[in-house]
C-alpha cells in the first residue's frame, strides 16, 4: 500500500462539521493540572497521574474525529506532518534544554541515563527505555525525562490509527462493523492489561498494546458522535444526554480526588476515569456543562496543555534534584511562575508559528532528522565527560 500524496481513506458515514470544540481544551487542561500537581508531590492530588488517562482519551477522540471528517481529503502524508509539525519542535527544544542542564550538573551514571533515554524518545521508543529501566512510581533513579514514556504511547498509536482505519474502511463502511472492531480491540487490550498487572506491572503501564484500550475508548465515542450527527435520533433525548454528561463528570471527578488508586495498572481508578471521558465525549455536553469547561482559563491552559506537559517535568526535577529535598510550598509557585513563562514563550514563538506553516511531511522530516543530527552529536560529545559541578550547592 502506498502511502504517497494520492492514498485517500474512504468516506465513513456522515461527516461532521470540522469544527473547534473549546470544551476539549477545558478537559485537557484539566488533565495537565492534575498531572502537574502529582508531580509536585502535593499530597492533596495523590491521583493526579490519572491526567495522562484522560490525556489518551482525548487523543483517540480528537485524531480519529480529524482524519474522518477529512473523508476523502485525507492523505496520509499531510496527516504524519501535521503531526511532526504539532509534536517534534517542543518536545526535541526540551531535549536540546535537558541534555545541556544535564551535562553540567547530573554526574556520570545519571548522564548516561538521559542522555540513553533521549535515543529512545528520538525514535518514538521512549516508553520502552522507561519500561526496562525505570518505575514511574519510584523516583530513586533520577531522570527529567521519565513524563515522556506517555508520549511515545501516543506517538506509535498515532502511527497505527490510521493504517488501521483505511483497513477497515475499505473492508466495510458500515458504521457497526467498524465499532465492533474497535470495541473488539479496546477489550483485548485491557484484558491483556489485567492480566500483564501481577505478572509484568511495568509492561501493562508503559506499552501501548495495554494503553490501547484508553485511546480506542476515545476512537469509539468519536465513532458514534460523528454517526449520530448522520442520524439525529441517535441520542437525541435530553434526559439521556444531561444523564451521560452527569455520569461522566462525576466519574472523572471520584477517579481524581475521592477513589483510592492503588498505583498499579489498570486499577478501578483508571479504569473509571476513562469511562467518565467516554461519556462526556459521548454526551452533547449540555450548556452549563460546555460552559464550565469552555471558560477561557481553562481553554487557554488546555491550548499549551502539551507544551506545559513537556516541560513541567524537568523543570520540577531539577529544582528538587540541585535542592536535594522535596520542594516546599514557596519554591513551588517559583516553579509554577517559571513553567508559565517558558510555556508561553515556547508556544507563541515556537509552536504557533511552524504548526501555522504550510510544510509538506518531507519538510517536517527533514527538520526532525536535522534536530536529531544536533542531539547526536550533543550525545558523543558528552558521553564520556568527567564528572560535572557537584549536584550540591551548599
């Protein structure tokens, strides 16, 4: 199958208008804030990984939604540069950023850790550096970049979805069959999760053949939401609706602050949170709803929810690591005030601008492959350095 500028996926059902649907970057900032505040160690938020959760929903639902109602514009390669175009700038800047703060203040074994897992990352692999050598929840090994094993997630999904979806579309384009698909693999991935979480608890946390059943919970309910605009029936009692939107945000909002989670993967907390985002997505999202999620701080977070994803991490990591201790109140809003401003300097200056760019996919490779030569070379240079300042400064 090629996959040149002429490979169009078939038309599925009816297509939805394409339009910008502010509530998501509420939800997505949602979820980078519960993710910031679990890694500031604010006993408060002990479930606030459950962001990446909601993360994942939110990509299956947001991609699948894009490539559908493109119908037969869609192309392969526009699809793959748009998603260099939105990813690789920040993501290889923080790289570029780690690797040089690293150099001259992490000591030899903890260099090569970083510098390892950059490889990783540069090839979409980072949650397979991470799956055999670190635990997410036991931060002993210091690494600034262990945020990104999520991202590596996304990155081989988003490879596949559309592969997979020209697949079934040009086997069938009856709406059921696809959904039965979609639901068929979505089980099978999380019955391989629960399975995988007393016998290989690292496999079923970082690897996206157990995190597939969150995305494709979000490739399902993009499925239906863009069939029930075909059929207004579908759904159409207000009861039902205002019910699903309850349901869901109720779900998201015990998985966040009221369950239990256990840390270990899937586990009731995660497994609810991600049916809470089905609903929503599969809800209308009534008026008081939408405008709750739509508020402009909320959609304005949600906008540089990647970029401050990105960059929250290391930026946490090495204040805590220069102090040697768990950062106090005061040192976090000093954290807090500095994530604001490289978030929005690298997305007004950075991100903005080359997304907004018209670059083909053979443009945006050649960024990347030029970006990656940088940190190579980087790597060689540093590898075999003595050891740096001391991490201690008084």
């Amino acid at each position: 199958m090629a996959f040149g500028r002429s490979q169009k996926v078939p038309v599925l059902g009816a297509l939805g208008e394409n339009r910008y649907l502010p509530e998501i970057d509420g939800l997505r900032a949602i979820a980078v804030i519960s993710v910031i505040l679990y890694h500031s160690k604010l006993s408060q938020f002990p479930n606030g990984y459950l962001g990446v959760d909601i993360f994942f929903v939110i990509s299956g639902f947001v991609i699948t939604r894009l490539i559908v109602n493109q119908g037969n514009r869609f192309t392969f390669r526009e699809f793959y540069g748009r998603r260099i175009r939105r990813l690789a700038p920040s993501l290889i800047l923080v790289l570029l950023v780690t690797e040089i703060v690293s150099a001259f203040t992490l000591y030899p074994s903890e260099l090569r850790r970083v510098l390892s897992s950059i490889l990783y990352i540069n090839f979409f692999a980072g949650n397979v550096y991470f799956l055999q050598n670190s635990n997410y929840f036991n931060d002993s090994d210091f690494n600034p970049l262990l945020h990104t094993w999520s991202l590596g997630v996304e990155e081989q999904f988003y490879l596949l979805l559309p592969i997979a979806l020209f697949l079934l579309m040009r086997k069938t384009k009856k709406q059921f069959w696809i959904l039965l698909a979609v639901s068929t693999g979505a089980y099978a991935s999380l019955v391989a999760a629960q399975f995988l979480k007393d016998t290989n608890q690292s496999f079923s946390f970082y690897m996206l053949p157990t995190r597939a059943w969150e995305l494709l919970l979000g490739v399902g309910a993009s499925l239906i939401v863009l069939d029930r605009r075909k059929d207004r029936k579908l759904f159409s009692n207000t009861f039902i609706d205002v019910g699903l939107s309850l349901s869901g945000i109720t779900l998201v909002i015990l998985s966040l602050f009221i369950i239990s989670a256990n840390k270990v993967f899937p586990d009731r907390a995660s497994l609810l949170v991600c049916i809470g985002m089905f609903l929503l997505l599969l809800s209308s999202r009534p008026f008081w709803l939408y405008r709750a999620l739509a508020t402009p701080i909320l959609v304005l977070i949600g906008k540089r929810s990647y970029t401050a994803y990105l960059w929250h991490f290391p930026i946490l990591g090495f204040f805590e690591y220069f102090l040697g201790r768990q950062l106090g109140y005061l040192e976090l809003l000093y954290c807090y005030y500095f994530l604001i401003v490289v978030t929005e300097l690298v997305y007004r200056f950075i991100e903005t601008p080359i997304r907004r760019r018209k670059w083909t996919f053979g443009k945006s490779r050649v960024l990347r492959q030029l970006l990656f030569l940088v940190q190579v070379t980087y790597f060689f240079t540093h590898l075999e350095q003595t050891p740096p300042m001391p991490k201690r400064y008084y």
